[in-house]
C-alpha cells in the first residue's frame, strides 16, 4: 500500500503533466474546473490529512501576495458598493457582483496554487525538484510534437486539430480564427495552439519552459537536453506568436550577455537562434514581397492590432488617473473600458488595484527575484545546481515578458515556476552538496 506521501508525488505529477492543458475542462453542472485547478485541490487536500506534512509555514512573498490579494479584495468590494448604471453591466453582458465573485475566487486559487507547490518543494531534496523540472519539459516537449502534427493538419484539413478544448473560463479561438496577422500577408499557414485557448497562449507557455532549457541546452552534453530545445523552439515558431517571437529574441539578447560576462564565447545555441529567426524574416519578405508593409507593420507591432492594444494602453491610464488609490476593482476592466482587458498585465494591475496594488506586486516579484539572484550566487561553485537556477531566473524573466503583451494571472504553469523558485533554497539545504549530476 503506497504511503500518503506516494499518493501526492503521483498527484503532483498529474499536476504537472496537465499543465499545458489549460483550455480542457472537467464538465460540471453549468461550468467547467480546469483540470490542473482539480489536481491542485487534491494536493491541498492530502496535505490537509497529512499531520505529518504539517504545519504549512509562510515566509515574506506569501505575505506580500496575500496582502495584494486583500488590497484587489477591498478594491473590488469598494467599488462593488458604489457601482453605477453605467458599470453594472459590461459590454459583454456580464454584470459587476457575478464578475468581481469570480474574479476574487481565481485569485484565492492561485494563492492556494503557490501555498501547496510551495510547501511541497520545499519538503523534496533537490534531485527531486530536478526531476520535477524534467517531467515539465517532458510534457511540453510532448505537446509540442502533437503541435507539429496540428500544423501540417490545419494545412491539409486531417482530423483532430481542435481536441479538449471545453474550458468556459477562457474564450476559445476556433480554428478558423486562428490565422490572426499571419493570414493577412498571403501565408497559406495556420497558427498552432496545441490544448491552449489560444496560439499566443501556446506560444508564451513554450516560452518559460524554453527558458528553463536554456542553460541546460548549452552547457549539457546530454543531447536530448537540445532536441528538446529545438523542437520546443520550432513549436514557438509555428505558433506565430509575436509576443513569444520577441520574448525569445530577448531571452537570447540576456543569455548572450550572460555567457560575455563569464567570457564564454561558445555562443552556438544564442546564434543558432538568431540565425533561424533572421532567416525566416529575410525568406518572408523575399517570398511575400507584395505584401511587405504588411509583414514590417506586424513584426514591429504597427499593425491595427497593435494600434488598438496601444490605444487601450492609453484609455487605461485615463481611467486610472481617475481612480489612483486602490483602482476601478478586480476584474473590472470590461465595466469602465471597451476593451475586455488591458493587454499588458502591470497596466492591468495599476488599474485594477491602483498604486497600492501595483507596489505590493512588484514587491513580491522583487522578493522572488532577490531570492533567486541570492540562491544563484550561493551556488555558484557547483555547476548543475547553478544550471538549475539560471534555468528558473530565464523561465522567471520569460514570465516577466509575457506579462508585457498578455495580461493574465490565472494559467496554473505561473504559480508553478514561481513556486519552484522560492523552494529552490529550502529544497538545496535538504540535500547533501553535490547530489546533482
């Protein structure tokens, strides 16, 4: 009979290897509970009857999320009391009290997702949370092979292109739908989503988990460490992604400063890269020359989609100025903008929570960044450990980016990583030095 702890390892596992899987649902009587939100409440479960696995400590980030999460709460209330006729309803049809519930109630999700991976972590040794690590990419790199098949699939119309895709909480782009910019410069193509709501979603995931490959794929010997990295790069292409085409350019631009500072010159995956993506730009605007304005206003983000996202950026602040403190509430874009969201997720939070908001935020990333810096410099004698945390550090500042263009908070991969990370020390001291290898 497998022990209590057996149980939640496996559970934790399902977690994980759900986690791509963010636009598929377990069907509920008039709603849908992602399938990675059901497995995170079974592991808050079993930690509950676990006495052994007690007591769930905090430590400072919990604090600072958990008073963000109060300030968005006491936001949200306030301006739930003095709602007007003209924001009771959004242009949805949506209205305020049903909005501001269920807004409140996704981010004491996540703040449950961040306490349970968080106190699990910190419990394994660190060839463990390696492990945990490589199973993440494993599934990624899974996923990303159904993509391959996704795309050669759109093109020749085979079956089983849009599969566990019966999430309500997300608005699921149908296949149709996804050609997005690259279809208005005459590519015969169609953007890959995999089991995301949406290509960007996909793209942006494939992001942090390439972020966390990175060292390994340099440094490493073991060369399914950089097949993994390619075809995870190759899946991000074909998801035609801006925002995770510019996110990988600029974790590339960081790693090669990195390696410079270390005078490592043997820059082969960052050029590799570089190379790809110019030569896929210079063989776009060869081939597709008709259209060529096109293509420049949609690589440089001057297109009417970004036009209309800049255009939000503004009313945004507009909106702000007029609520600085504590913001418009929780949720309550739709009711004072046009725009379903912001577009950018530190808008977003400015707006929603205002200036007190907004600085507990940051402040829990720079706890999480600190931390991580400090961890990294305490390893640095030994190399794997070292390699696991500049791992982490990319997948963070993937997070970071992806926030730029994307504003969302609810996908169970975040809290996942961040997770990671604020383990990651707790977990080290439980091993015995040198244990990675």
């Amino acid at each position: 009979m497998k022990t209590k702890s057996g149980i939640q390892y496996i559970f934790l596992q399902l977690f994980i290897i759900t986690l791509p899987f963010i636009a598929t649902a377990i069907p509920l009587p008039g709603e849908t509970l992602t399938v990675s939100y059901f497995f995170i409440f079974i592991l808050a479960f079993l930690i509950f009857i676990n006495k052994s696995s007690l007591p769930v400590t905090f430590d400072n980030k919990t604090f600072t999320l958990l008073a963000f999460i109060l300030v968005a709460a006491a936001s949200t209330l306030f301006r739930l009391m003095h709602a007007n006729s003209a924001t009771l309803v959004s242009g949805r049809g949506e209205m305020l009290y049903i909005k501001n519930v269920k807004q409140i109630i996704s981010f004491g999700i996540m703040l449950l997702h961040f306490i349970v991976l968080r106190h699990i972590f910190a419990r394994m040794k660190i060839n463990s949370l390696q492990k945990i690590m490589g199973l993440f990419t494993s599934a990624t790199f899974i996923i990303a092979l159904y993509s391959f098949y996704q795309f050669f699939a759109l093109i020749n119309n085979w079956p089983y292109t849009d599969i566990l895709r019966n999430n309500t909480h997300y608005s699921i782009v149908v296949p149709e739908a996804a050609r997005g910019w690259i279809g208005t410069i005459g590519i015969p193509l169609r953007r890959t989503w995999a089991f995301m709501p949406e290509p960007s979603f996909w793209g942006t995931y494939l992001l942090i988990a390439i972020g966390l490959l990175f060292p390994f794929a340099y440094n490493s010997k073991n060369i399914k460490n950089r097949v993994v990295f390619i075809t995870l790069i190759i899946a991000l292409i074909i998801s035609f992604s801006r925002s995770a085409w510019a996110g990988l350019m600029l974790l590339s631009l960081y790693f090669f400063y990195v390696q410079l500072r270390k005078l490592r010159f043997k820059l082969k995956i960052p050029l590799l890269l570089f190379a790809a993506l110019a030569a896929a730009l210079i063989f776009g605007s060869v081939y597709f020359s008709k259209r060529f304005d096109i293509l420049i206003n949609a690589v440089t983000f001057s297109d009417w989609s970004s036009s209309e996202r800049f255009g939000t950026f503004g009313k945004a602040f507009e909106v702000f100025f007029e609520h600085p403190i504590i913001g418009i509430g929780w949720g309550n874009t739709p009711f004072f903008l046009k725009s379903e969201v912001t577009y950018n997720f530190y808008v977003q939070i400015l707006l929603e929570t205002g200036i007190i908001g907004f600085i507990l935020f940051i402040l829990f990333l720079t706890q999480i960044y600190r931390s991580l810096n400090s961890f990294i410099d305490k390893v640095k004698d030994d190399e794997e450990a070292s390699k696991l945390a500049f791992g982490l550090k990319m997948s963070f500042l993937a997070l970071l980016i992806i926030w730029i263009n994307i504003p969302t908070y609810n996908f169970s991969y975040i809290w996942f990583i961040l997770s990671l990370i604020v383990a990651l020390p707790a977990s080290y001291n439980n091993s015995k030095p040198g244990v990675l290898k």
